[in-house]
C-alpha cells in the first residue's frame, strides 16, 4: 500500500531535513575552527641534585603550558598535575620521565639521577692491642639546597611568568621567602609585570633546624612593538638611511648591506601573538555558531508559518 503524504507533511518532513543539515554544519564549522586555535604544548623537567649519596632525597620540578594533565614514567608513576615539585628518594641510578597532554599534541621529558654506594669506614685493629669493635657506617647528609625556575624566560609586558622553587635535603617543615622583583610565600609564584627590563626573583628557604639557602634566577620582559611586514621595514630603512654624497674626482662607495642599524628591529610575531590568533579564532568560532542558530531559528520560523498557511489554504479548500 502506497502511502500518500498531505502537503502539510511533506512540508514538515522537508523542515526536519534542513534543520538536520544546519545543525550538522554548525557542528564541522565549530570542531574545524577549534582545532585550528590550539597551541602546541611545552613542558620544562628538572632534578635537584642531579647525584646523590645513597639514602638521600632529590627533588624533581616540572611545569607544563598549554597542557591538560601529565603522566610518570620510568621510576615513579601515575597522573600528575600540569605543574608541580615532588620528592624521590631512589636507592640506585634512576630515570625519570614525564609526558604531558595537551589539545595539539603531546611533550615528554626524561632525567637520569646517579646514586653513589654508601662509604663504609672499616675498622682498625693496631696489633698487639685487642680488637676494637667495628667502626659503625659513615653516611654522608647533604645540607639543605634550593634551586629558581622560571618559565618562560622571555615575555612581553603583562603576560604571565611562574616562578618555581626546587628542594632537596632540609628537616621539614620548610619556609619559603621571594624577594626581588616578586614578593610572597610559598613554592611557586605566578606573576607578571607592567615595565620592561631583567627582573630578578630571589628564592630563601629556611627548614626546622635554622639552616637557610638561596638561589636566584631572571626573566626578561620586553616592551610591546608593532608587528610590521619585511617590506614596510625595508622602506622605512631606506627613508631613514642617510644620502651618501660623492667628492669630485673621488670614486663611488659601495653601499654596505652587512651593516646594522642601532634602533632596534620590530619584534616579529612569535609566541603571544600566536595565542592572539588563537583567541581570534575562538572568536570566529562562537560567531559562526551564533549565525547558525539565528539561521536555525529563522528557518523554523519560516517553515512552520507556511505550514499553517497551507494548512489553511487545504481547509478552506475543503
């Protein structure tokens, strides 16, 4: 049996079908323009001391951009957050390794920390004098020292700089003081500055026993500049290049390309404006979504006040 649609249901069954290719538009153009706005991820890994004596504790630090979360391998194991310090103490020569995962892509970072053996005193037995006990093992104890990591080392007036300090030895609990260009407590700082220059960061950290130490470390910060295409610069170049005059009966001096100009070149786009790309694009991405759903909701509008037109046209035809 043949089944026979109204005009009024076919014209539905037509709406249903546009609405299903709208939405499916709206869809690619938002996963399309999301992977275009993601930033490749960087990690930064390190380990304080680098050796150690048997029995003794290295600290590792780690901070990861752009990224979701991190996993560790080798000798230690399980999820780790994007940024952060933890203590190990291995009992022999040990690889650490740490991947991170972000929405472009992956980054990983491996250390090698060496153990020495412990060193054992052996006794000593003067004849014919009875025989001493045996002299008790000799464990050397590293005294407290600290380490400053900065990332990222080179930034652009009011974006933002962490500060991180790395560990090892010390009696617990420890104290952490920033002095320098920034100021607080705590193991990391996350700041960022309104003049350009080097800015030092001075890390103190004092334990239980009173022992203290200290490191340093710097970033610098530059003035933001305009970002000029080659051929602008080239022209500016030119303007500003003095006129070379020529004595008579002299000969024509060749114009030396090799030498550089003192005034600094404009800062080409690097990192920052790449996350301004970025940041455009989730732009056009919440755009093109909203043009979608206006278009959806006009669209149903639309249909549905034909539909009843027409379904008052077939009742009055009745």
């Amino acid at each position: 049996m043949k089944t026979v649609y109204t005009k009024a249901q076919g014209l539905e069954y037509h709406i249903a079908q546009m609405i299903g290719g709208i939405i499916g538009v709206c869809l690619f153009v938002v996963y399309f323009s999301s992977a275009l706005a993601a930033v490749a991820p960087t990690l930064t890994f390190s380990a304080v001391p680098a050796n150690i004596v048997h029995g003794e504790t290295i600290s590792l630090t780690w901070h990861g951009s752009d990224v979701v979360y991190c996993m560790g391998s080798g000798n230690w194991n399980g999820l780790k957050s994007p940024y952060g310090t933890e203590n190990q103490r291995p009992t022999e020569s040990s690889v650490y390794a740490i991947t991170c995962v972000g929405p472009a892509g992956t980054v990983a970072r491996e250390i090698k920390v060496g153990v020495d053996e412990v060193r054992v005193v052996s006794p000593v037995l003067p004849p014919p004098a009875p025989v001493p006990a045996p002299v008790s093992p000799v464990h050397t104890q590293r005294s407290l020292s600290v380490s400053c990591v900065v990332d990222p080392t080179r930034v652009r007036v009011g974006e933002k700089v962490i500060f991180a300090s790395g560990v090892a030895g010390g009696v617990a609990p420890l104290r952490y003081d920033w002095s320098g260009s920034v100021t607080g407590s705590g193991q990391v700082q996350k700041v960022s500055f309104t003049t350009s220059g080097v800015k030092e960061a001075r890390i103190t950290v004092a334990d239980a026993s009173g022992a203290s130490a200290s490191a340093a470390c710097v970033v610098t910060v530059q003035q933001l500049a305009p970002v000029i295409s080659k051929k602008s610069s080239q022209t500016a170049a030119a303007i500003q290049k003095p006129e070379e005059k020529k004595d008579e009966g002299s000969t024509i001096e060749s114009n030396d390309t090799s030498k550089t100009s003192d005034t600094p070149s404009p800062i080409v786009a690097d990192e920052s404006e790449a996350r301004s790309i970025g940041g455009f694009l989730s732009f056009l991405i919440y755009s093109a979504l909203l043009l979608c759903i206006a278009f959806l909701s006009f669209g149903i509008y639309y249909f549905y006040c034909a539909a009843q037109e027409s379904k008052k046209r077939a009742k009055a035809a009745n």
